[in-house]
C-alpha cells in the first residue's frame, strides 16, 4: 500500500512485458509455432500489469498468507479478464481468446482452471519474483529511471492510438487509417507505416474471428427500454442494489447490534456503494448464465464477494484514512476486512439475486416506457455522483477535524457548517480514523 508511482509505472511495465512472455510461451507449447498474442504492437499485455498492481495494491497484507493471497489475485484476475474479454470483442467485433471448451467457464471469457492459474503465477511472483524487482528498480537512478519511464509510455501511447485507429477503422475507412499511418510515420520516424501494414497481418492471423452473436434486434432496441444487461439497466440495478443492501445491513444490524444504525456510504439518502457496485459487477458477470447450478453460483458469490469486500475494505482505508468495518472480533476472519460467514452471506446473496430477484426486477425495469427510463436514468446519475462527490469531501472534512486542522478554505467552512461532527457520526457510526501521522 506503500508504492510510489514512479514504481507502479515501473512494476506495470515490467509485469506487462512478462505477461507478454508468457503469451508467446503459452502460444508456442500449444500451436508449436511462434505467435505474437499481444493486443499492442509491442511486446507487452497491459492487462497483466494492471492486474499485478491492483493485487500489490490490495494483497499486499496478505503475503502471510499465501492461500488467501492466491485466492485474492485469481479474482482480480477473473474479473479483468472477463470485462477486458468484452470490451475488446465489443471493440474489434471479433474474440480474443475463447475458454468454451474448459469446464466451470463464464461465456467462454473466463473459466476456473484459468482463473486458479493466474491467481497462483500472481501469488507467487509477488513472494518470490517481486521483492528481486523492486530491489532492482531501487538500484537504478531515480533520473534514468524518469527518463526511461517517459520514453516508454510515450511509445506506447503512440502504439495504442495507431491500433486503436487501425483496428477500428481498417475495414471501413482506408482513407482514414492512410492518414493515421501517415500522421505515425511523421511523428515516429516512418514507425507508423509499419504498424498500418503490419496490425491488421498479425491480428488476423493469432486471432482467428469468432462470430459474435447478437441477442437484440435493432427493433427491441428502439422499442424496450434497458433490455438484456445494457448501460441503463445496469444504472437502475446499481440504485436498487445500493438501496437494498443498505436496508439489509441496517435490519442486521438491529438484530445483531440490538439498535438502529445508519450503512450509508453517502451523506444524502439510504445507499451503500458497495453493495451497488457489487450487484453491478455480479449481474454483469453472470446474467447470462442464471440456469446455472446453485453449488456454482453460490461458490462464485462466495469467493468473488468475499475478495471484492476486501479489497473495498483497503481502497476505503487507502483513500480516507478510516476503517469502515472491522470484524476482528468475529471467528474465522482476516485481517478483520471480511470473514467467513459474511462471505457464505455473499454465495447466498449471488443465488437469491440471480436466480430469483434479477428476473422479477429486470422485467419491471423493462416496462419503463423508454424516454422516461432514460431521463430517469440520467437523473440517477448526476445525483449519485453529486452525493458521492460531497460525501467524500465531507469525509475528508471530517477526517481532517480529527487529526485537528482547522477550515482554510470557504469550502471547508461550508462542509464544516452543513457536515459536523454529530451529524458525520450518525451516518457514519462505525468508521474508525487509523492512528498515523499526517
């Protein structure tokens, strides 16, 4: 939790470019033959070095433990490449890798085998092979490092425009990739050209088409509002997810705690975030897939929200400074970010949500006639990033009152007027401040 930028800049290129390696290896034992399986010119798979810095970023108090970190990074793995698999098939209208012939896959875009693996290979390059690179990376000069680092992302930047304008628009517009080429060559010293003549070759030739289907008609589109897992459905589920959630935690909590207390994430109504944006990512991942068995969805609702309510738990603390909850106190937890028993709450959560309530509930939202779902959609969105914006402004107030810094500014005055202490409190009943030194 510790790493500057000047390293993360450095770790993601160094593990990009070792994902790439692995690709060309995995390519070679399984075809016999060498293939360039980045999606980049260049030799390296971005996807691997995000990975690998959000598991330092968020693992990185579970390197005692090596089972928990495993199961850790083979989530952030999973879900990675599972919306990457998307974007990049709703990009390029083609699949980049197909896991449909594996057991236990989602969509052919992630599968277990494949998940378990990376969670292994990133587990133990953060315990053996990381600490030898981030030595490495302190022994090089801090100037050289900072030039090499601008150098690189400049390249790559270059290297990500010329694909994205040539993998897009090879098909349709020649004229225009001639020009983007050029406009490469000039700016790149005739690298360019090569890339336009070189792409589409390479492409084509490590990544075979694979006809991608498309379940709305042009028709439904116009005439349902939010059909299958669109944009505006997923907007709605993330209010309803985020609302219902909090209700439930706060019943629990009554039940539990024996009184009344408020779960908002936010300062301005009855929603957690994290709940929201769990259901989000949950019916995103496995809408399509609801007659699963119920073992297999409530293992996936287990593991998956179990690593995603830890690692929410370490972006609050990296971000506010505070613990939002703590169940240390509760039997078989860890580090007392998550524990057991919430986690099997979760695979019963993913089991009563897939199964029963997203059908009932995407149908409602199905019969919103479409200008209002829209508007409506819209509406829910500037007032949940207006609400998230104050509340972490009156978060941080707060948290600066604790630590004893006076108001400096006319915002913070008014944060203190409208957001006190007592009123902070009441919303925010079970946040502890850590104990460091600001």
């Amino acid at each position: 939790m510790n790493h500057s930028l000047y390293q993360l800049l450095w770790y993601f290129l160094i593990y990009s470019f070792t994902g790439w390696c692995l690709e060309i290896v995995y390519a070679a034992v399984r075809k016999r033959r060498f293939l360039n399986r980045g999606i980049l010119n260049g030799p390296l798979c971005p996807v691997y070095g995000l990975g690998m810095i959000l598991s330092l970023i968020f693992f990185k108090s579970l390197k005692d433990n090596f089972i928990f970190l495993a199961i850790g990074c083979g989530a952030i793995a999973t879900v990675l490449e599972f919306f990457t698999g998307i974007l990049l098939e709703r990009l390029f209208k083609k699949r980049w890798w197909d896991y449909s012939d594996y057991k236990y896959n989602l969509g052919g875009y992630v599968c277990l085998p494949f998940s378990m693996l990376w969670g292994l290979t990133a587990a133990l390059a953060m315990e053996f092979l990381h600490p030898l690179i981030s030595t490495v990376i302190g022994w090089i000069p801090s100037f050289l490092g900072n030039i090499f680092l601008i150098a690189a992302f400049v390249i790559e930047g270059i290297d990500v425009i010329s694909v994205m304008g040539i993998i897009v628009e090879v098909r349709r517009y020649n004229k225009k990739v001639e020009d983007l080429a050029e406009s490469i060559h000039q700016i790149s010293n005739r690298l360019g050209r090569a890339i336009f003549l070189y792409i589409e070759r390479r492409m084509t030739k490590a990544h075979p088409p694979v006809e991608v289907e498309d379940s709305l008609s042009k028709t439904a589109k116009k005439t349902v509002f939010a059909q299958g897992c669109s944009f505006h459905k997923l907007i709605w589920l993330f209010f309803i997810g985020a609302f219902i959630g909090d209700i439930i935690e706060t019943v629990f909590c009554r039940f539990s705690m024996g009184r009344w207390m408020s779960r908002s994430s936010v300062v301005y109504g009855p929603f957690s975030i994290v709940w929201g944006i769990g259901v989000v990512i949950l019916t995103a991942m496995l809408y399509k897939y609801k007659d699963k068995k119920i073992s297999f969805i409530f293992i996936f609702g287990t593991v998956m929200g179990g690593a995603y309510e830890y690692i929410c738990s370490v972006f609050t603390e990296i971000v506010f400074g505070a613990i939002f909850w703590d169940y240390s106190k509760i039997p078989l937890n860890l580090g007392g970010r998550i524990n057991l028993l919430f986690c099997f709450f979760w695979g019963i959560a993913a089991v009563l949500w897939i199964k029963y309530l997203y059908p009932k509930i995407s149908n409602l939202i199905e019969k919103v006639p479409v200008r209002i779902g829209t508007v409506l959609t819209w509406i829910m969105i500037v007032f949940m990033t207006v609400n998230m914006l104050i509340s972490a402004a009156a978060f941080e107030r707060y948290n600066q009152r604790f630590y004893g810094e006076e108001a400096s500014t006319a915002i913070e005055h008014f944060l203190d007027e409208h957001f006190p202490d007592e009123r902070m409190e009441k919303i925010y009943p079970s946040a502890k401040m850590r104990n460091n030194s600001r």
